[in-house]
C-alpha cells in the first residue's frame, strides 16, 4: 500500500496541535508562553519516536517496527518497506548464488575463478580434487601459489590463453590435466579444466596401432619386392631359386592375408552386438571342426592331440567363440616344439563351462604373461621366426571371451608348458 504524506498534511497536522495552544494562549494573555510551552512538547514527541527508531533499528530483532502516531508511522512503515524490499532482492541473490554453484559442482569439469592479479575467487569441488586446492581456506591467494607447474606459470603470466594447455595434475600423478582461461568480466577470469588421460592414452594406442600395422605389413612387402625384382630377370634365376622365390611369396601373401582377416575380426568385435546371448551355440559340434582343422595343420609338427568334450550347448556368439578357441588350439600347435602333447578339453566345472588349451610347451616367461594380450605383443623371440604370427591372436581371444562376460586365465611354467581357458558362466549354458 502506498502511503503519501505531503506537505500539505505535516501543515494541516501542525497547525491543528498549535491551535489550541494559540487559542487559548491569546484568550488568557499568554500567547508566548503556552506556544514555547506547545513547540517544546512537540520537540521531546519527536525526540521519544526518534529514541525508539534508533533502538528499533540498532537493537531489536524483529523486522516489525513499533508502532508510531503521525508522521513517524510513515519513517517507520517507510523503513519497514524498504527493509523488506532488500531483505527479499537478498534472498532471489542468493537462491541465484546457490543455483549457479550447483550448476558448477554438476558440471563434468574443474572451475576456478580468479582476478587478473591472480588471487583464487572461487573453484568448485572438481578443481580442488585435480589441483589439491583447499576452499574456503585458499580464497584470496595466488593461483600461480597454489598450481605449482613450471608450465602453468608462464602460461599465466604470458595472459595469452587462445590455445589450451595440458599439464599433469600436480597431486594426482596419473592424470593428465587440460586447462583452459576465458575471461569473463572486467577483470576476472574463469579457468575450466578436464581431465583428458584416456584422451591421450588412446592417442597413442592409436597412433601406436597404425605404427604397428604398417610395421607388420611392410615387412612382407619388402620380401615380396625383393622377389619381383629377382623376377624380374627370369632367365638368369635357376629354378630351384624361382621355385623356393613362389613358395615364399606366397607365404608372405598368406601373412598379409592373415593380418587383414584378424584386423577384421577385431574390428568387427568392437562394434558391440546386442544379440550375443540369443542363439545357442553347438560347441562340441564347433570342436569337431576345428579338431579336423587341428590334425590338418599338426601333420607337421606330430603332436599328440587329445580332445575331451562333453555335450554342452550354450548361449552365446559362434563366430566369436570359433576365434577364440580356433586362435588358442593353433597357438598351442605352433609354438609346442614337434612332438608335443596338446590336451582341448570343454567341461562342466562348478562356476560353469571351461573350455582350456594345454600343452607340454616352452611355457612364457613370466614377465610377458600380463602382456600377451595386447594388440601385436609377441615375445621377442619370435618375433621374425618361421612361427611369426601377427600378436593378435590372443587380444581377439581375449576380447572374444570378455564378450561373453568371462575372462582369459592364462598359466605358464618355462620349459613345462602353458594352459589357456576360460571359464562361462553357468546361466550360459542351455539346459
Ligand atoms: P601370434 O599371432 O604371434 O601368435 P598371439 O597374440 O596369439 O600372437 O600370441 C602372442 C605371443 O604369445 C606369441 O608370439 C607367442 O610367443 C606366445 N604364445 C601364445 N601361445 C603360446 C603357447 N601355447 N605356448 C607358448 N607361447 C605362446
């Protein structure tokens, strides 16, 4: 409600006290005195509602003020309105402060903000986990202070920040921090940080990847070229040359063919399939071709092979579960020396179905066991043998078998031999 008091109404209230006293003041012949007598009353009135509104608005806690006659009702409701006004614009600011620092606390990054002499305005909880900042403690200081990075300072200082910068965090050694400074207002800034280690790993896994590829496919290539340059002559080749110079270009075709098929496997097996648990799966008839597969390709080498199967049908992908044991049975076959003892087994165990490879082998060191699985790791050794395969036959059995939600358990003993299996789980199996 608006309340005016005008000039008019102080006048007319005024006058309206003094008249009486001018009245009567005049009619006994005392005009001076009863009027210092009235103007001194009204003095100590205003003096009494001047006392209360001090005390009002320095001791009392209720926002309600006293109440008042005249024209101190309007300084008090007046007062009281204005009170009311700030106190309402506080509570929407601070409703406003609180919403922005829960929207900062959600964001997925750090957020600092600073002045431009450095001093640490505010950072959210992100930013004190990533650069160990303590908050409210490290409000006021230095930025330069408290992200103690040789980097980071002259970056800070140089004021130029178009491009992001990367440091390690300084109290989490294993992450890798990407920071980026916007200004903001006149003269803060605002510093957003995320955390970008995955980003760098597979940066260079993948560049490590192509190294590799074109590693593995060059080789071959330089063979090959080497042998078409000779052919290149023919008259001047003796064919038992010519003859051995086919038979190993073909055999490095085969490499290369071998290394697209598998890069192609595990291509396909990044891209996740939904329906990996909707067809069922006949393993033992699975295993009967790859034993057929398994006496071709041991005419050679004359291992003793022995395949115990038991009928159990599951749920699961054919193709990827054919990879998997197809790469672990050819693996034992080619690196047991001739003669060896190789045992396929697919049982029924109490955590489920195991399937596992055993041979009488060379066994691995175990140094290389935790790294078998990576993509192209192959033990040095082997590495430009007749054997050579591509390093990765054992990451597509492991991805094969992570799959199917199990996992590869790889155990070796040097010059006794090595046992490969995984184990599915029981809801896997069809009953
Ligand atoms: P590759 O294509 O070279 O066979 P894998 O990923 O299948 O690649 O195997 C990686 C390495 O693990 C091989 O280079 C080999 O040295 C070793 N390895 C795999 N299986 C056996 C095994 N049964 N016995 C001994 N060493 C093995």
């Amino acid at each position: 409600m608006d309340r005016d008091y005008s000039n008019w109404q102080s006048l007319r209230n005024l006058a309206l006290f003094l008249l009486p006293f001018i009245f009567v003041g005049w009619l006994f012949g005392i005009f001076w005195p009863l009027l210092t007598f009235a103007l001194l009353g009204l003095v100590c009135w205003h003096y009494f509602y001047q006392q209360k509104l001090i005390k009002w608005l320095w001791q009392s806690r209720t926002l309600m003020p006293p109440s008042a006659p005249g024209s101190w009702s309007y300084i008090y409701d007046g007062i009281y309105r204005s009170q009311r006004r700030s106190q309402k614009r506080r509570k929407s600011l601070a409703r406003l402060l609180r919403r922005f620092r829960e929207a900062a606390e959600a964001l997925p990054d750090a957020a600092i903000v600073f002045r431009a002499d450095g001093a640490l305005l505010w950072s959210n909880k992100l930013a004190q986990f990533y650069f160990g900042l303590r908050w409210p403690d490290d409000a006021g200081q230095r930025l330069s202070n408290l992200i103690r990075h040789p980097e980071f300072s002259v970056y800070l200082s140089k004021g130029q920040f178009d491009d992001a910068l990367t440091i390690p965090s300084p109290v989490r050694d294993s992450l890798d921090i990407e920071i980026r400074i916007m200004p903001y207002s006149e003269d803060q800034f605002l510093l957003v940080a995320r955390d970008v280690t995955q980003v760098k790993r597979l940066d260079s896994m993948r560049r490590e990847f192509v190294a590799n590829v074109s590693h593995e496919l060059k080789t071959p290539l330089t063979v090959l070229q080497g042998y078409l340059e000779m052919l290149e002559e023919p008259e001047q080749t003796p064919p038992a040359m010519l003859k051995k110079a086919v038979e190993n270009m073909n055999a490095q075709s085969d490499r290369m063919g071998n290394l697209v098929d598998q890069l192609l496997v595990l291509s396909r097996m990044e891209t996740p399939s939904d329906d990996v648990f909707d067809h069922e799966v006949n393993v033992p008839a699975l295993l009967e071709q790859l034993q057929t597969e398994a006496h071709r390709l041991n005419e050679q080498k004359q291992h003793k092979l022995q395949f115990n199967i038991d009928p159990i049908h599951i749920y699961g992908k054919e193709s990827l579960l054919r990879s998997a044991m197809q790469n672990l049975i050819t693996n034992a076959i080619r690196y047991t020396p001739e003669g060896g003892e190789i045992e396929v087994s697919w049982k029924e165990t109490s955590g489920g179905v195991e399937f596992s490879v055993t041979d009488n082998g060379k066994g691995i060191p175990a140094q290389h066991l935790p790294r078998l699985t990576e993509r192209f790791y192959r033990i040095d050794e082997d590495r430009n043998s007749a054997s050579g395969g591509t390093g990765l036959g054992l990451s597509i059995v492991k991805q094969a078998v992570e799959h199917h939600n199990a996992q590869l358990d790889i155990s070796s003993t040097p010059g006794k031999g090595s046992r490969f299996a995984f184990q599915l789980p029981h809801g896997l199996i069809k009953s």
